[in-house]
C-alpha cells in the first residue's frame, strides 16, 4: 500500500491557511510563542501551520481562533480547493 501524501489542492490549502493565521496573528500582537499558549500547541506546530507544512485539527483551529479572538470561520471562510 502507497505512503499516504497530501493532494495539490490540499498544500495549497495549507498554505493559504497559513498566511490567513500568521496575518492574523500580527494583527492580534501576538508572537507564535504567545498563540502556541494560548492555543495549547507547540510553538513550532504553529511555525508549520504558518509555513504551510501542517493542518490544524477542527479542535485546534477551534482553539486558535479563540486565543486570536476571532470566530474560527474568519480563518477559513472563502478558501478554495
């Protein structure tokens, strides 16, 4: 059986997404380390997620939109495949 791998429109998602979440983070003052907290995340999974190379969970992006104080369909709403 095949190693699973992520699909085009799957990376293009993450990293989009990681863009949307770094923004976001600036915009809120907060350092990845600050938002890892208050995530409950390592700091470097938001190094990844912002770099595009890792998704969050729906209970991490849950958790991240709460920390960034905004609703967690700011962080996704619009993307596209």
């Amino acid at each position: 059986m095949p190693a699973s791998r992520a699909r085009p429109d799957d990376e293009h998602l993450a990293q989009e997404f990681g863009r949307r979440l770094k923004a976001a983070r600036a915009e809120a003052g907060l350092t990845q380390e600050q938002l890892a907290e208050g995530a409950g995340v390592h700091p470097t999974y938001i190094s990844n997620m912002e770099r595009g190379y890792s998704s969050p969970t729906l209970g991490t992006l849950v958790r991240l939109a709460a920390a960034l104080e905004l609703d967690p369909a700011q962080l996704v709403q619009g993307l596209q495949p």
